[in-house]
C-alpha cells in the first residue's frame, strides 16, 4: 500500500506551477514575436526568447530550468517557421492574382 501512495505522489503534478510555466511561455512567445514584426530579423527573435524567458521565469519562480529555455526557443523557432512561410505563400500567390485582375480588366474593358 505504500509503495501505491509513494506512486500516487510522483505521478500528481501541481497544475499551479504547470500554469506558471505555460503563461511564461505565452509571454515569452508574444514578446519575440513582436521583436520580429519591429525588427524584420529572425535571429534576434530567436535569440531574445532565452533571456526574455528567463527574466519572466525568475521573477515568477524565483527559478528556471535549461529545459524550458530551450522549449521557448523551440516555440519562438516555430513561429517564426510559420509566418515566414505564411508571407512565402502570399509572395507567390500575388502575381496570379495581379494576373488574374489584368485579364478580368481586359475582358470587361
């Protein structure tokens, strides 16, 4: 029955701390995200995430570790990934529907 208990206790996780890391996350991702629509740089977004984590880890915990700085690299990482494909695939739809436009303007002109 003890070695049940002992299970039950370092399998619960404190949703508290959970909640704390995840809103840190959130925050951290906003703030490089806005560094990266300000600057145009992709680097300094990726690397401003660490220390910005960090920061609002230290002032939430008093602590941080690796693991998390890493992971809100990771998150900043795939931001970035995606707005940058997201612009790559309205640059290349823009001219078809420059295209598109000039036909239409010609047929009805």
């Amino acid at each position: 029955m003890r070695f049940i208990n002992e299970l039950q206790y370092l399998l619960s996780v404190d949703l508290y701390s959970v909640s704390i890391v995840l809103e840190a996350l959130l925050v951290t991702a906003c703030i490089s995200t806005i560094i990266f629509l300000l600057t145009k740089k992709q680097y300094v977004s990726y690397l401003s995430s660490a220390p910005i984590f960090y920061v609002i880890s230290w002032i939430g915990h008093g602590y941080t570790h690796f693991i998390l700085v890493v992971l809100s690299m990771t998150i900043q990482a795939g931001i970035i990934l995606f707005m940058s494909s997201r612009s790559r695939k309205l640059l290349l739809n823009t001219p078809r529907r420059l295209n598109e436009d000039l036909k239409l303007e010609e047929t009805n002109g």
